[in-house]
C-alpha cells in the first residue's frame, strides 16, 4: 500500500505543557484512519500542526500526492497547506453562517482558480469562463453531498446534520487527496450519524479521497476505520484495527481510568 501522509515523531509544546510527544503516524491511500483519545489527548493539536496553524516544535510532515513528489509541509501556511491538497474540518461549525450554501462552496472552490485580483477587477473573458466553471462545479459537489436541495439557502438555516456536511462539501471543493475531519458526528442525531457514515465511505470510493478523522462516537469509529490510532497525553499509545483496537489494555485503561486495573 502507498503511503500518503508521514508524520514523524511530532511534537508540539505550548510553553512547559507537551501536548504532542514525538507521535508517529501514517495514512495510506484509499484508508480512512481514525484518532481517537480522552478530552485533551492532543488530537485537535495533531491537526492544526498537520494544517499549518500551529507549527510544531519537532517532526517531519510528509505528503506524497499520487502523481507527485513527496513533499515536506513543516512551515506551510493553512492556504498553502489547502492547496497541497489537504482539507479539513472544525470541532465547531465555522460556515459563512450568512452566505448561502452555494456561496460557502465556492468560497472553497476559489483556491482552484487561477484570475487574481487583476481578474477580478477587470473580469476579462477567462475570468468570466473560469467563475461560471466554479458555480458548476459547486453545484455538481452539493449534489454529491446531499445538498441540492439547499442551494440557495443562507447556511445558518440548514438543519445541523446539513451544516456539518456542508463543512464538508466545502473542503471537497478545494480538491483534497486527504480529508482531515475534527469531530463530524458532534451534535449529530442518530439518523445524521448514519447518512454522515454512508458519505465518508462513498467519499473514499468515488472520490478517492484518504480520510482522518477525530471522533468521539465509538460506534462510528469502530464501523468506519482501517485502522485506528490512540493518543493519551500527548502520546500515541496504540494503533491497529478496529478490533485489536477494541482489546487493548492500554487503550481500555486510558479511557476507563484505574478502575480498570481492579
Ligand atoms: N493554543 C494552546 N495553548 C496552550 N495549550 C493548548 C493549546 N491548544 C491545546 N492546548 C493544550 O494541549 C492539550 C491537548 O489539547 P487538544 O485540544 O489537542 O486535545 P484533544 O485531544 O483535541 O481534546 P478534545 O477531545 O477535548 O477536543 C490540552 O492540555 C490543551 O489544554
């Protein structure tokens, strides 16, 4: 299998506190891998190191876009990282809560675009072509995600499950070969947990995007992944599938607490 995304021994301090202790961790392509970990493990911080709102102390973050050279993205900027081809989501909903869905996609669309400023001043007739391509392909994205029907909605009136897919239909507009998701099944009710399962696993398949995601609900994580990967305290303390995963001491300890041990 050919590995994607490489992340060596990265370490991220905030002053004395080690949020990050030299984890490993690596994504193949066409995987979707899970990080999972108690409230305060790292896994927030893991991502924005990973997409260049924090950089980190120590460590290697590699990609390998297939049909590309490996790259090192230490030190890139989050629009830089985007346009390397990795895209991610938030805990917390962060739309454009008073633009419309179609809006919010182009919004993510635009990094793919080539008319700068000049363009967009003068709106010469490459421009024209080029924005009339991204409302396209907008549209063909909220189709794939289940949205159509919202288009022209202003976002923040979209039931919650929508909201969270929307984030999502936005990062897919900006093209990713990974798709780095903090915590999608939050707030979401069953039957939301359900589509959002069935959506990531026809993302990989259709779109041939690698997945990551951060998540709390067990269920989902244990029905989704390939592989899972447990942080505690910074480090990570387990990776494996879904059911060595399920049976290990250490990862059972880490979110039972001693209690274990009795
Ligand atoms: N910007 C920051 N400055 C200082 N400390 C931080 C910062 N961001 C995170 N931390 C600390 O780093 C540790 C890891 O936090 P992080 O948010 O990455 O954990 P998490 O595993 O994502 O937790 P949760 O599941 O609750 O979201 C925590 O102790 C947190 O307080």
């Amino acid at each position: 299998m050919r590995t994607i995304l490489e992340i060596k021994s990265l370490t991220m301090d905030f002053g004395g506190l080690r949020a990050l202790d030299h984890v490993d961790m690596d994504i193949n392509e066409g995987e979707i891998v899970a990080l999972i970990g108690p409230n305060g493990a790292g896994k927030t911080t893991f991502f924005n190191c990973i997409t260049g709102i924090y950089a980190p102390t120590e460590g290697d973050m590699i990609i390998s876009r297939p049909g590309k050279k490996k790259t090192r993205i230490n030190g890139l900027k989050p629009n830089l990282v985007t346009e390397k081809g990795l895209a991610r989501t938030f805990q917390n909903i962060r739309l454009f809560a008073n633009m419309t869905v179609l809006e919010n996609v182009m919004i993510g669309r635009h990094c793919r675009c080539s008319s700068g400023i000049l363009g967009a001043v003068f709106r010469n007739r490459a421009t024209v072509k080029e924005e009339q391509k991204v409302v396209e392909d907008s549209y063909m994205i909220l189709e794939k995600i289940g949205l159509s029907e919202y288009v022209n909605e202003v976002a923040m009136n979209l039931p919650y499950g929508a909201q969270r897919r929307l984030e999502i239909a936005r990062a897919m507009a900006t093209e990713p070969f990974v798709l780095l998701l903090d915590e999608p099944a939050a707030g979401m009710n069953p039957q939301e947990t359900r589509e959002l399962d069935d959506l990531i696993v026809r993302l990989r398949d259709d779109e041939k995007v690698s997945i990551l995601l951060i998540e709390h609900d067990m269920k989902l994580v244990m029905s989704l992944s390939d592989r899972i990967f447990v942080m505690d305290y910074g480090k990570k303390i387990a990776q494996g599938t879904p059911d060595e995963i399920k049976n290990n001491p250490a990862v059972i300890k880490a979110y039972l607490g001693e209690e274990t041990d009795a």
